[in-house]
C-alpha cells in the first residue's frame, strides 16, 4: 500500500466555498490533521481518524501527517482559505525539505481553495483588479522591521496591498504601526476595504478611509486591503459602494 498526502484549502468559511476537487480529497482520506475550527468544517466521514492541533504548531502537524502517510495511510491536511497562502503547504513543503529521504518519494498533492483575499475583494467589486501584493502582518516568523520595509516599498511602487493576520491577542499593536506607516506614502482619502469572516455567519465588510481606519474593528478573521492611488469607490443609493481599481494604471506614485 503507497500512502498519499493531500495539502486541501477549505476556502474562506462556508461549505459553497469548498472545490469539488477539495471534497473528493477530503471523503477520500483515512486521517485528516489540521487546526481545530478548519477540522469542525469537514463534513463526518466514517472511519476517518482526526487529529486537531493549534494553529503554531504547523511544523509539528506537517511532519505527524506525513508520517502517517510514510506509513501507507491516506492523509489530507487541512488548511482555510487557499493552503499555499500563509499556511499549511509550505510547512509541508518545509518537513519534506528536513524530513527523511522517504518523504520526498510520497504521492503529495496541494488542492486550491479560495484564499480570503478575493473572497473579501469579490464582496465589494474589484479592488484587486490591477497590481496587488499580499501581506502578513504578523511577525512570529519574521521581524516588524522587515515588515514596514515590505509596506514602504508596495505602498512607495502603488501595489494594492492585501494585509493578511492583521490582529490577534498576541500582536495588538501591529496594525496601527502598519497604518501609520501607509500614511507616510498614501494619501488620506485612499479607500480600504475590512471584510471581517467572510463567508461565515458573522460575515461583515467595512469600506473606510486610510485617514479613519483606526477606527474600523479588525481582528484575527479580518483581512484587510488597502487601495492604491488609484482605487475608487463608487457610491450606490441603498447599497453598499463598490471599491474597485481600474485596469489601467491612472498615476504611477513616486
Ligand atoms: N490560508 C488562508 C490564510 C491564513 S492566514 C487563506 O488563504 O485565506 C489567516 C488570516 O487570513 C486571517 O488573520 C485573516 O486575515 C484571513 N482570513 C482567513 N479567513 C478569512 C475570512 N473568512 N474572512 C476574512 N479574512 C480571513
């Protein structure tokens, strides 16, 4: 028996999110390892195994899946949204790349999934709709210096910016810091997009100003994207404004 890994993105909250091709990985695996909130979104499957983690120990649930599959199981491992975007296939790819020789002949397979950035830009327009970048805000895996050099030089080149991990109980000031630094390259006015649980129940959106985003709730389900010079907003009567960015660049910022 040759084992098998599957990386599966579960998209950004609900079951419509969820590519066939991600439910046919998931009702084939006999072990499914992920974080807890992800594992409670996989519909029950009998006599599948499940193995909940907290989300820092990616590492550690890479190479626990991986053994199981060294070992002839069908595995899949489960990440929100898309799982090569902030999370789980590049610590994966990380645990192959230190891990035993036999790893690297497995059969591993990485299924998109709907990553929250285009989740939240589909729910108001098309603020992605010319250059963008994506952004973690948090630095557990790299430093803030690092952090504000990489905003300088997306917001200085007139990249939208989608900002990923925006807050969490553990980083509370990050956000503000980010802010303030756009500010040194934005102008005031520049649209930003909160989309907060996207997808879920809770799901809410916020379209602000970079000059009143202090204000906007964000937190660990936030993603937040941040216009560019030229994104727009559109004013509807009765509905929610469209923000949307031209395909054509209209200025190119200093
Ligand atoms: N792999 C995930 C991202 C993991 S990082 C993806 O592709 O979407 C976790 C961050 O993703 C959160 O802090 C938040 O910024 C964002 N996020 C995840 N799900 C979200 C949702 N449903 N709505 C808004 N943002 C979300």
């Amino acid at each position: 028996m040759t084992g098998q890994l599957a990386v599966v993105g579960l998209g950004p909250g609900d079951a419509r999110y969820v590519t066939p091709e991600a439910s046919a990985a998931l009702a084939d695996a006999q072990a499914l390892f992920g974080y807890a909130p992800y594992l409670d979104r996989v519909p029950a499957c009998a006599g599948q195994r499940r193995h909940a983690s907290d989300n820092r120990e990616e590492l550690a649930r890479a190479s626990a899946a991986l053994e199981q599959a060294a070992a002839g199981a069908r595995v899949a491992v489960v990440s929100g949204g898309d799982p090569g975007v902030f999370a789980m296939a590049a610590a994966v790819c990380e645990a192959i790349e230190r891990g035993p020789e036999a790893w690297r002949t497995l059969d591993v397979a990485f299924v998109p999934g709907i990553t929250a950035m285009l989740a939240v830009a589909a729910k108001i327009g098309a603020p992605l709709g010319h250059d963008f970048c994506a952004l973690s805000l948090s630095d557990n895996l790299k430093t803030w210096e690092l952090i504000e050099r990489r905003l300088d030089a997306a917001a200085g080149a007139g990249f939208v910016i989608a900002l990923y991990n925006p807050v969490s109980r553990a980083r509370p000031w990050q956000l503000g810091k980010a802010i303030e630094r756009l500010r040194r390259h934005l102008p005031a006015a520049t649209p930003m997009v909160f989309g907060r649980a996207v997808g879920r129940p809770d799901e809410h959106i916020d379209v602000v100003t970079l000059d009143g985003a202090d204000n906007a709730p964000a937190d660990m389900a936030t993603l937040i994207i941040v216009g560019s010079r030229d994104t727009r907003v559109i004013a509807r009567a009765g509905k929610t404004p469209l923000v949307y960015t031209p395909r054509a660049a209209v200025e190119v910022s200093a």
